[in-house]
C-alpha cells in the first residue's frame, strides 16, 4: 500500500480513536448517574465530530431520552426538548403562524396587528438555532409522527436554516445545535433521513452493566437484596410469552419499593409456585401479563 495511503488512513482513523478516549476532545463519557459503553461514547463524540444528528433507537427503558440530558450536561450546553406525539408536525418544530389571533386582534382594533411578526409562534428548531450558545436538541420519539415527518426535516437539519415565508426572512442557525433524535423502533424511517444519521442502537444492558446502574442509583442497597432482585428482574425478562418485559426504569422502580418495604432477600428467593409472582409486581409488569408468571 503506497505510503500516501496510510497516512491519508491514519488520518481518518485518529478522530474516532481520540474520541473514544476522551483525550483531546471535550466530549461525551460515561458517569456515576449515567453507565454508557464505550460503544456509545464513540457514537456521541462521532456524531458531534461529524456534525451529523445522533439518531439512537432501543427498546423502551433504555436510557435514550436521559442520553440526551447527559449529553448536554457533560458538554456543557442548554437542552431544548421536543417531544413527538401522533399529530405532532414538521412546521410545529420551526414556527407557526397564528391567524387567528391576528383575525381577532384585526377586529379588535390593536395596532400589532400591522406587525406580522406578532403572530409567529416559535418552535424548539428555531430556539436552538437562535441561542447564543450552543445547544443540545432532542426529538424525541420520532417514529411517532406520520411517516412523512422526518423527511420533511431534512433541508433543515443538513442546512441548518429555514424559511419563514410570513416574514420573508430565513433563520439560520447561529451555533450548530448537537442534535439528539430518540426511536422505539415502532415504524420504519425513510431511508433519505437515515442517510444523514449517525446511528447507535443502545442494546439492553447485561447483568454487569445492570449492576452498576443499580449500585448508581442506590449506593446503600443490601448487595444480597440487589443480588436476588436482579435475578428475579432477569428471569421474568426471559420468559418467552412475556410481550411487554420489564426495563430498566421499572427495575429501579421495584428496588425502590423493596427498599422502602424493606422485604428481606429470603422473600425473592422462594420457590414456591404460590409466590412465584414477585412482590410488588406492578412496578415491573405493567399489564395482565403477570397470568404467564404462574
């Protein structure tokens, strides 16, 4: 291989390798209230490299919507949350038009009326790319909208601008926002939007992994009662009929009761097909499932 070669590889390969190891870069790691894999990291301090939205997908429980507020806390930036639900639109994301307060305020006589300006909503996209600093955005939840959502962001994520025809003047972002966009995977995104992604799917976290979350968010539990409790909690995630398995946020749930109850380590361990429902089951198991259990 010609020598140009290498050094042209060497030069792609140094980023990610500074990233992973946070030396360089004042970027994204995992902390005592957030366990990330290094996997993770890589992805986040890539994204920002790139300048490209961070698109994570996982299952519920995850830890994808808090990945967006640890981000912003370890860089240093401001938040801006835009949660999706089913009728949530593109335009809502950068600004609306409110007609008929101007109608109203028209028939009313009030001089803002002659100021169309009055009558622009803005949305997140448009107080992230307004900010003086810069800002972390989450879209969170994404795969909720119709399909045609995503791709009617593009222009505006890759440019980092917009158009406001109202007031015939384009917005155009003064700090590039770190843009964070969440997906449970319900329906598939277009292919055109997925282009301009960097993608990390957050995989379930393994029983160490788990561990470590347990002991961050409850540094004083009883090891034997987090020992069982994690048995327990990964015995019901295998049952195969079980469609709806329990997450991580239901797991620090139930060890929360089970520390204010203070039920001793001895109840989880039963063997009993009478008690083989675990107590306090409604913190894990959120529907009439709990029948396959028994």
């Amino acid at each position: 291989m010609p020598a140009w070669h290498l050094a042209r590889c060497r030069e792609r390969r140094h980023p990610l390798r500074q990233l992973s190891k946070g030396a360089g870069v004042a970027g994204f790691k995992s902390t005592s209230s957030y366990i990330a894999s290094r996997d993770l990291e890589v992805a986040v301090n890539a994204a920002v490299a790139l300048q490209r939205p961070l698109l994570v997908k996982g299952e519920p429980g995850t830890g994808k919507t808090v990945l967006a507020h640890e981000v912003a806390r370890s860089l240093g930036y401001p938040l801006v949350e835009w949660h999706i639900k089913s009728t949530t639109k593109a335009q809502q994301g950068l600004y609306e038009y409110d007609a008929v307060s101007r109608l109203r305020d028209g028939q009313l006589g009030d001089e803002r009326v002659h100021d169309i300006a009055n009558y622009i909503v803005r949305g997140k996209m448009w107080d992230a790319f307004e900010a003086d600093r810069p800002q972390v955005l989450l879209i969170d939840e994404i795969d909720k909208a119709d399909i045609e959502f995503p791709n009617d962001l593009l222009l505006e994520l890759d440019r980092m601008q917009f158009f406001v025809y109202e007031t015939r003047k384009t917005i155009v972002a003064k700090h590039r926002p770190v843009v964070i966009i969440t997906s449970n995977n319900e329906k598939e995104l277009p292919d055109a939007f997925l282009r301009r992604c960097f993608f990390h799917y957050i995989r379930f976290p393994d029983r160490e992994t788990m561990e470590r979350i347990v002991q961050s968010h409850f540094p004083d539990i009883k090891q034997e009662l987090a020992r069982e409790a994690l048995n327990v909690f990964f015995q019901v995630r295998g049952v195969a009929e079980l469609k709806k398995k329990p997450a991580t946020s239901e797991l620090l749930d139930w060890l929360k009761l089970l520390m204010i109850e203070d039920l001793p380590p001895e109840v989880l361990r039963s063997t009993d097909p009478k008690t083989a429902i675990p107590p306090l089951y409604g913190a894990l198991l959120k529907n009439e499932q709990v029948h396959v259990l028994l």
